[in-house]
C-alpha cells in the first residue's frame, strides 16, 4: 500500500472544507439574490387593500389576512406550525370601561375633584362588573419598582393590600440622567407602564395611578386618553385577572401636582427623591372615591405561522415574527376610515416573506429550524406573541433567538443598522458582521428613553428569556443623510401613524432599504441556523436571569 504525505492529506482535507464553505456561500449569495422589492409590494398591496378592512382581529379582515398569509406560506413550502395547522387559536377577551366622570380625593386640607379623561384615566382587566373604591388611602410608591439587580425596591415595607399605589412612569435613569443607575436615559422594563400594573398586582395594590409626562412615556397624553377610551383586548385569563388591581390607571403630571398639594406635599420635591437609591414610600394622607363599569366579551383570534425544518438541529428553532393585525375600521379622518396599515405592519410582512422565499430557495438547508410567525393582536398589548411564549410550536429552551420587525419605513437604502435595545444581547455582534457585508454600521437607537424594546412583539420573547433583534435602518439614508432620514421618520409619525393615511404608495415608496434589511436579517438567521451557537444575554440584561432559570 502506498502511503500518502501527510501534507497531501491536509492540501485535500483542507481544498474539500473550502470548497465546500465557497459552495455553501454561493448558495447563501443564490438564495439571497430572489429578495427583492416588486414582489414586496405586490404583498402588500394585498395586505394593505381596502378589501383586507385594515385587518382587525375578529373581523372579516383577520380571514382573509389569515388566509393569505396561509396560502403564502403554503406556496413558500413551509410546513404548518401548530400540528398539522398554520393557525394557532388566541382565546381573547374585550374588556369596556365605563369610569366615573369624576374621582374624588379628601384629605385634612379638603377635597379635590379630578376629571375623567382630562386628569386621569381609570381601566381594570379584572373580571368584575362593578367596581367601587370608597375611603381608600393613597401611597406614593416611587417608580413602583423592585429590581433585585439594583438593589432596588419601591414597595419595600410596604403593605398595599387596601391602597392605591401612585407612582412615576419610566425609571430612575431617565430622570437623573445617571449612566450608572438603571440605564441611564435608555428605558429598562421596569419603566414600562405594564410592568407597573404587573408589580402591583404582585404586591396585592387595590389601585395603580402613574403619572404620566411625554418624556419618560415616550407619548404625549392624548395618547393615554386613546387608549383609555376604546375597548382593549387582553388574553382570557382563567382566574378572571382575580391578582391584578382594582384599578389601573394614570394622572396628567398636573393632577399630580394637585393632588399632592392638597396634601401638604410637593410633587416634584418627593419625584426627585424617588430617584434616588433608597427611597422610601410616602404616604398620602389622602383617601379616594371613584367607581367604574366594565363589560366583557370574548372571542378568538390566531396567530399563524409556517416552519422550514432544519436538518440534524431540526428541534432548535429560530423565529422571525411580525404582527398581523392592525386596527381595522375607525374615526374618519380626512375623509377616509380605513386604517390600512401598510407599514405598520405590511411593509415588515413583505420583508418577512422574502426571507422566507430566501430560505427555500436554499440548496443546502441548515441545520437548525426556521419559523415564520405573524402573532394577532399586537397593538393591543402583544397579545398574540404573549400567547405564543405561552403555548410555544418549540419549547423555549430549543428556541435560539427572535428576529422581530415592525413598522419599516420603505424609505430608500440605509447607511446605518439601528438596533433598538442595543447591548442586550450577543445578537449584536451578528447584526456587526451582517451590517458589515453590505456597508453600514451599526448604531443604537437613538431614542431609547420612549422604550421600543418593550414595545413590539419581539418583547413577547424577551420577557420569556428568548434573546431577541429589533433591527433596521433607519437613521441616515445613503444618499440624503440623516437630517432627511429624521425629517422622513418624524412625517410619518405625524400624519400616517395609527391613521387611515397610513396605506401604499407606489409614487413614493422605495422598497429598497427593507430589502436590503431583509438580506441582512436572511444572513444572520441563516448564520445562526447553520451554527450550534446559542446567543446570550449580556450581563446587566433584564432578561439574563429568566434565561437561565430554564436553559440545560
Ligand atoms: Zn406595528
């Protein structure tokens, strides 16, 4: 027998492995070349249609989106999610709120009015038709946060059992612009309203009151007030909500200011006390009268998804997610009722079904799974997404990651990769290596204190430990820079978000930013899905801990 060299052994091992990468890239660079912008368009011109009725849970609108999704999904050869089935039910409920018009608070100075709408607004989810609050005692509970790795604890010695806890949106690091306390300006999750009312819920609060200002919600009060005024929808919940408060509800900052004067107190004195580390609760000498109304229905909505299989990583899963829903039929408004939804969140729907066309267009499937899930009933609280971690097609400690999109903007190509909740986990260094293929950097949001991360469905993920992306340009245009770009994304906010205005145009619209987005985040799943690498949580992440608790 005649011996080979060892160095012709590793000339031939070493030609076959880089053939082989040089392969797999052309196969990578084949299936990501059939992204394009004229097929998105076509989806959302469908999705976006006056036909699809702005795609309202419950409504005619949620079939025939469902349906389309379906059959798109069909026609990309994903196999259905949910045994057998691409839809998967979301037991919902409505709630209706009909408050009091007024609240009255009393206190050894005297009494005080606040009216509904104009000084506060009052919800519960508690299943429970009538609610009345009569002669209870009010304490200011800070932010009404406890976050162990902080060292942080609003309600500490504190028995809220019959009381209502009052306290302050967003969280400490906003208000003293300290880099070193939370995180600093950018929002965690404890600055979220609905962790707020899930804290106090916890602690047993008769009532949550938080005040609002426009900086640390990231909305102005009118904002608020929509909210407050139609009917929400929440997850049914089998013991009826029995845990969280009577009332969960805000005041405008000056309500506040009043309410707090009449008892003897100023505001912003004890707000800049909040702040700071060891605070302790206030009593407000004060006691309060209020009543509200709710009714209830219940319905079912789905979530719909579609799974390419991978090979022998099959049971480990990446998801991209995107919202279906959006808000159906609603107020005119220049003469128009439709509330289409064409970028929120068609645009992030086409972007989706490239990616999924990107993937079978693959020669070489990788070896873990892929999922392609559109959640229901995202802007009513992520309820879909919730209702997915919940009831999950993979369990989550076979869950890699979640690549999640909302909102994109068809402005045109981008320099820049704007990861919202930028930090929070080693995605990021994907997102770098992704950006870097097609010549853009990276940059944080540049607005982190309005907490988008807790915004959108990739939140859902999170919250369950699942590290997850919100990822796209969306700061500065190639050819017409950022002050263009900021000037873009500001119009729209103003005139199309959450309106009838928001629908498709093809005068205007340049698909070609989100198809480049599209090929980025096809890369980084594809990355991923053909790796046994398990991105993580950054140390200081909020989201660490959950993670852990669960992973092998
Ligand atoms: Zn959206």
């Amino acid at each position: 027998m005649k011996k080979i060299p060892f160095f012709l052994v590793i000339i031939v091992v070493a030609t076959f492995f880089s053939a082989c990468h040089q392969a797999e890239d052309q196969d990578f660079l084949q299936a990501e070349a059939v992204i394009n912008g004229e097929a998105m368009a076509e989806y959302i011109k469908v999705l976006a249609s006056d036909e699809f009725a702005g795609r309202k849970p419950f409504t005619e609108g949620e079939e025939l989106t469902i349906a389309y999704l379906q059959q798109q999904f069909i026609s990309l050869g994903l196999e259905p999610a949910f045994s057998g089935s691409y839809f998967q039910e979301v037991p919902l409920m409505e709630v209706e709120v009909k408050p009091a018009e007024t609240m009255r608070l009393v206190s050894e100075a005297g009494g005080l009015v606040l009216n509904n709408l104009t000084d506060f607004v009052a919800f519960s989810r508690k299943v429970k038709q009538k609610t009345v609050i009569e002669n209870t005692a009010l304490v200011f509970a800070g932010y009404g946060i406890v976050a162990p790795e902080y060292q942080w604890d609003d309600y500490y010695g504190l028995d809220v059992r019959d009381k209502i806890v009052v306290v302050l949106v967003n969280d400490p690091g906003l208000a003293t612009a300290d880099p070193d306390l939370f995180n600093g300006n950018a929002m965690t999750y404890y600055g979220r309203w609905t962790y707020k009312f899930e804290e106090a819920a916890r602690h047993g609060a008769r009532g949550i009151l938080i005040v609002h200002n426009t900086l640390g919600a990231g909305y102005p009060w009118s904002v608020v007030v929509s909210g407050a005024v139609s009917p929400k929808l929440f997850l049914q919940d089998e013991g009826g909500y029995a845990e969280f408060a009577d009332v969960e509800g805000w005041l405008t900052t000056e309500a506040a200011e009043e309410l707090f004067a009449n008892a003897g107190l100023d505001f912003h004195t004890l707000a800049q006390e909040a702040a700071q580390p060891g605070f302790r609760a206030v009593d407000l000498n004060t006691r309060l009268w209020f009543e509200m109304e709710s009714t209830f229905k219940y319905d079912v909505s789905r979530n719909v998804a579609g799974v390419m299989p991978g090979t022998d990583l099959a049971d480990e899963v990446i998801i991209f997610s995107c919202h279906w829903d959006h808000f159906g039929i609603g107020p005119v408004i220049n003469g128009d009722s439709i509330y289409r939804g064409a970028v929120d969140n068609g645009t992030t729907m086409a972007w989706m079904l490239e990616i999924a066309k990107a993937f079978g267009k693959l020669e070489n499937r990788p070896r873990r799974s892929i999922m392609f899930l559109a959640p229901t009933a995202e802007e009513q609280g992520l309820l879909g997404a919730h209702y997915y971690v919940k009831n999950p097609a993979f369990s989550l400690e076979k869950t890699v990651a979640n690549l999640n999109n909302d909102l994109m903007l068809p402005l045109g190509r981008m320099r820049d990769v704007m990861i919202t909740g930028y930090g929070q986990s080693t995605l990021d260094d994907l997102v770098e290596e992704a950006a870097k293929r097609q010549d853009r950097y990276v940059i944080p949001d540049p607005n982190p204190e309005s907490g988008m991360y807790y915004r959108a469905d990739h939140f859902a993920f999170a919250k369950a430990g699942v590290p997850a992306l919100f990822a796209r340009g969306n700061v500065e245009h190639r050819e017409h820079g950022r002050e263009w770009t900021a000037q873009k994304e500001k119009d729209w906010l103003a005139n199309n978000y959450h309106k009838p205005a928001d629908k498709y145009d093809a005068e205007t619209w340049d698909m070609e930013g989100i198809v480049e987005d599209a090929k980025l985040a096809f890369y980084i799943a594809w990355k991923l899905a053909s790796s046994n690498e398990w991105p993580q949580w950054n140390e200081g992440s909020e989201f660490k801990a959950i993670r852990e608790s669960y992973m092998p």
